[in-house]
C-alpha cells in the first residue's frame, strides 16, 4: 500500500476519509475537535443524539460533512483515557475495517494517542498491518467476481513515521503471502510448489535458493525425514534461502525452520476424518518462514539470514512408515516411530541438523504446527515458545509484546526427556499421553545441542474460524519479522 506522511491540519487533507477519535466520555481528540468546528459542530451533534458513545472499537462514519476537505469523517471511540495494548489492537482493527473499502486515499489521525509504551511509531506500524489484515481476500482458486474497492493510500498525519509505515507494510505483505501459502489447496500447495515459490523469492537476486529433493535427503542419511515423505507420490524437499545484509557476509546468521508438511493424513496412524481438510495448514510453519523472508526482501535489513523448510506429505500407503519402525536420523540417532502422526519433528530434526552442521547459526528458533496438546493449553491465542536459552527467550518475548503476535512460554525441564526413552532406539518420536507440547520440544532439543534454539508450537494460532470463515492467519510472521529486524539495531 503507498502511505504518506504529512502534518496539515485534519480540516485542509483531500482525503476520501478521515480518522478521529473520542474517548468514552464523549471527548474528541484535537483533530476531532478541528472538524468539528469547522462542520459548525456537527461531530458534536452526533455524540449528543448518541449515535456513538464513545467505547474501545465503535465506529461511526459520517458523508456529506462540509466545511473540511475530506470527503467523509469516520470517528472512532477509544475508551478510556488509558489505552491497553488489547484495546490498541481493538482501535486499530476497528479503524481498518472502517477504510478498508473506501476507494482512493485514506487518512488518519490518531498521532495523539502514542504513549511511552505505544509511540507513534508503534502506532503506524500497527495501522499499516491492520490495513493489510482488513484487506485481504484469498482470490487463486475464487477469483473475485469484480474487483472489491480498496483503500490504496495511507496519509498518516502526524509526524515523521515513514520507516515505521514502511516497516508495517512489508511485514503486512509477508503476512499475506504466507496466508495465501496456508489457504492454498493441498493438491496444488506440494512440497515441490514450496520449492518453486522460495526460487521465486530469490529470483530477484537478494538471497540464494538451495532445493534438496527426496533422493539426495536418502543418500546423505537423513532417514527420519525420508521416513515421512516416502509415503507419498508426492516427493519430499528440503529447501534452502539464504540471505546475506550484513556488512560482514560471514557472520553467523540466525536460522529460521518452518515445517511444511503441505497435507497430514497422520499415515498409517490415520487420523479422524472430520475437518481432516484443515491439514492442509500443517505446513503453516514453513509459511511463516517464507512470508518472513519475502519481509526480509522487501526491507533488506543488515543481518544474515538462513531460512530452512522442510516439505513433505504424510500419506498412508504401501510405502508408508508403520508405528514400530525404527529409522536412523542425519545426526546419527535412531528414532522408534511409535506414533505416525507425530511426523513433523520426524522431518524438523533433520532439517535442524542439516542447517546447524552447514551454516553454524548464531541463533535457530523453529517454527512448527506441531501438536494438539499446545492448541489444548492454550488455545487460538498465543503460539507456544520453549527454550532454555533466556536470553533468546527475552528477544521473542519482547518481538510478541511489540507485535502484538502473542506467544507463552511453556516448560522444557531436563526431567521431561525421560518421556522419550525407548527400548528400541536412542529416542522415541512421542511421549506418554501427558505434556505431549513440551515432550515434542524435548525431540527437537536432542538436535540442536549447543546452540541457542527455540521452538515455536503454532497448532493453535495458524488458522481460525471454520466453515465459510476459515482462513490462515499468517502468524507468526509479525512476530518472526519484528524479532529478525530487532537484530538489525
């Protein structure tokens, strides 16, 4: 979206729309209180007759208003006088859905509501996501029958926070690409299509592209992933974009691994049939990772980055592992398979010791829909973050908290590894019934042993709704994104 800075009075900007709020005593903001002296109180006249009141998201627009050069007012209410993180969310949302279909140029004036806590910078970054979020519309296999009207500028008045609009919209745009990457039908989402849309991302020339495919995975002795992809005619890849924005092109660069499994049946460990469709998002991890690093291309911020998806269908057939197997891993440990279903740390750990033994990360926070268990404890809300590195953990923490993409740390004890012991191999791929989100954590830690690595489980957040209402949330690609860019600074 193009977006503009500028600090003309609220009254003076050609605008098809203008945004400005009241709180919920029926006080309006500065720019609220321009227009309506200019409009010969007419503002006043609405929250008289209690057409608004005034509360945290109500919104009422107005047309015809004379007297200023906007077309239209949209006033917003923003509660009381001190404003949440939650109830900031609220307003910017309300006020996107307000001028999302306004066709032309948008306007908004809410520069009056920064704090401390919530700068203006914060402010507009959160308003150009919230823009992008309001708009989208997944349109690859339902075209739109005519083209909607959209919102297609952003003049924001207030200060100079153009790098924060800037900002806002590319990790808005990441968010949309990895939504159409989850909403994208399983027979056309492959692993192979992830492939060639991460060779897209790097066409450009801005980062290298690197595909392992099935075959090459087998030879090089990374048979927990095989033990997946094998199953499916559909073969598995490994795929690899580098970046490379810092000064020093060999500093260590901080590793994402997104699991992609583009469909999950569960294998021979069948699952329930009901809503089986929705397993589709099992590749909403890798997702992320891609729509970060189309983020990451649009801003170029100077760090290094490795991205890392690990792709494959989990398909029942004569192929297909069976509970009791037992597979050797890249890094050499033997796996017992006792559960198929559980197949996404079975492709994550060879993916995790393929990119620490190649790249020697400085940093690998892997993100996964992993398990039913972390969407049990904690629901569509926050994503699920273990680790045992604290600093680590202090930098996705405060990327959440800025982001607003919200994540809860869970345990990941040494005495929860136990759960995993097997009489058969160096490991099992599940635990008891109990704490199954921090024992699948536990998995994944026995392969990345010596370096800072966290794991977001994103079962939960990945997709909402259901029927006619079910969607890809692009989460966490905010998160992500915030979390990278910080490093920049």
């Amino acid at each position: 979206m193009q977006y503009q800075v500028v600090s003309d009075s609220a009254t003076q900007v050609q605008t098809g729309c203008i945004v400005v709020t009241l709180d919920q005593s029926g006080k309006l903001s500065d720019a609220a209180q321009a227009i309506n002296s200019a409009t010969g109180g007419f503002l006043q006249a609405r929250i008289d007759a209690k057409d608004i009141k005034g509360n945290v998201g109500d919104t009422l627009l107005l047309l015809g208003v004379s007297g200023i050069s906007a077309e239209r007012v949209l006033l917003v209410g923003t509660g009381k006088d001190e404003i949440s993180a939650f109830n900031a969310g609220k307003i910017v949302t309300a006020i996107a859905s307000g001028i999302a279909k306004i066709p032309g140029t948008v306007a908004v004036s809410i520069a009056d509501l920064a704090s401390e806590c919530m700068p203006e910078a914060w402010w507009a970054e959160q308003m150009m996501l919230a823009l992008h979020s309001a708009q989208y519309r997944f349109t690859a296999t339902k075209p739109a029958k005519e083209e909607p009207a959209r919102a297609e500028k952003l003049i924001w008045i207030g200060s100079d926070v153009g790098a924060a609009l800037e900002r806002g919209d590319a990790i808005g745009m990441g968010t949309d690409y990895a939504k159409d990457l989850g909403n994208m039908p399983p027979n056309i989402c492959t692993p192979t299509y992830l492939a060639e849309q991460a060779e897209a991302i790097a066409a450009d020339g801005s980062m290298t592209c690197k595909v392992y495919d099935e075959k090459e995975l087998e030879a090089m002795g990374a048979g927990s992933f095989y033990s997946v992809s094998k199953g499916s005619s559909e073969p598995g890849k490994i795929i690899i974009l580098q970046y490379l924005g810092a000064a020093d092109k060999n500093a260590a660069p901080h590793m994402l691994v997104g699991k992609g499994i583009t469909f999950d049946t569960g294998g021979i460990s069948l699952k329930p049939g009901p809503k089986m469709d929705e397993m589709k998002y099992d590749m909403c991890g890798a997702a992320s990772v891609l729509g970060t690093m189309k983020t990451i291309q649009a801003l170029k911020p100077a760090i290094n980055v490795v991205a890392i998806v690990t792709s494959a269908e989990n398909m029942p057939s004569g192929h297909a592992s069976k509970p009791g197997d037992v597979v050797t891993s890249l890094s050499g440990l033997t796996i017992e398979i006792l559960n198929t279903d559980a197949e996404g740390r079975l492709v994550l750990c060879d993916a995790l010791t393929l990119g620490i033994r190649d790249y020697q990360p400085a940093s690998v926070v892997d993100i996964a829909t992993l398990t039913g268990a972390c969407m049990a404890a904690l629901g569509k809300v926050n994503s699920g973050l273990f680790t045992t590195d604290e600093g680590l953990a202090t930098e996705l923490m405060t990327a959440s908290g800025y982001s607003r993409d919200r994540i809860w740390r869970l345990p990941l004890e040494e005495d929860y590894q136990a759960g995993l012991d097997s009489n058969f191999a160096d490991i099992a791929n599940i635990g008891g019934p109990l704490a199954g989100a921090t024992t699948a954590a536990c998995f994944l830690s026995r392969f990345t042993e010596g370096t800072r690595w966290a794991h977001l489980d994103i079962a939960g957040p990945a997709w909402g709704g259901d029927g006619t209402t079910k969607n890809s949330t692009g989460r966490p690609v905010p998160l992500l994104s915030t979390y990278l860019l910080n490093k920049e600074s």
